[in-house]
C-alpha cells in the first residue's frame, strides 16, 4: 500500500472518529436538558400541586369554619380536591361535578350559585355549605362520608 493511500484511510478514520465524538456529545447534551426540563417540569408541576391545594384548602376553611375539617375530607373523597373533577355517570341525567361532586345540573340548580359553574371551586364549596347546613350539617347528599 503506498503511502498516499494510508495517509488518505487515516484522514477519513480520524473524520469519522471525530464526527461520533460530536454526535456522541451533542446525544448526552440533549439527553442531559430532557432530564433538567423533565424535573424542573416536575417541580414546578408539584409547586402548583401544592399552592393549589392551599387555596382550596383556604376556601373550603373560609366556608365551612368549624366544620371545615369535615369538609376536606369529603372534598379529598369525592373529587381529591380537584374542582374540574366530573363524574362521567350521570344520575337522573346530572353528573357529579367540581371539588364537592354536586349533581349538575339537578342539584346545582337548586342553590344559591346556580348562575354560576360548578367548577367554580368557590361557588362549589357555597353549595355544598348551603347543601349540608340545609340538611341539618349533616353530609346526607354525599356518598363520602365525614
């Protein structure tokens, strides 16, 4: 073999060696951002978890008072205190909605936020205040119980 021929087959081995290194670098850098923006998405999707449930706490508190204990637990029951939670099986054509499961629009109807929606967590809880005090404070409407 002459020389000009293996000078020529070790270029393109070193080019070839060269360009996986830059693949290789530019893989692990790709796969190091997915794994940054997959926890960071991870975080900031807890955070929100968490402020989330503290405003619903803070509502369902301001609402019920000293029955409020009794209501996050039929609110984490009914919905686990997701207020767009809707129950896919109607009863009497009206499904189970928002952060207490009131039936829409049967119930909802008959309370005081009717105008409003019943993913509303604020009205929700309204009307389920409204529902259990009606009911002697007692949880009859729910199928959890306190």
């Amino acid at each position: 073999m002459n020389n000009t021929h293996k000078n020529t087959m070790n270029t393109t081995h070193k080019n070839r060696s060269f360009k996986q290194r830059i693949l290789g670098i530019a893989l692990a850098v790709m796969f190091a951002f997915t794994l940054a923006g997959t926890f960071m998405g991870m975080q900031a999707s807890t955070t929100h978890a968490a402020t989330n449930e503290t405003y619903l706490a803070s509502i369902i508190h301001s609402v019920f008072g000293q029955y409020s204990g009794q209501a996050m637990r039929i609110a984490q029951c009914e919905s686990t205190m997701n207020p767009n939670a809707r129950n896919s099986m109607a009863i009497g054509g009206s499904y189970a909605s928002g952060l207490f499961q009131i039936l829409y629009p049967s119930t909802w109807n008959g309370t005081s936020q009717a105008g409003k929606s019943p993913f509303d967590p604020q009205a929700n809880a309204r009307a389920a205040y409204e529902l259990f005090k009606n009911d002697g404070f007692r949880w009859t409407q729910w199928q959890c119980k306190a």
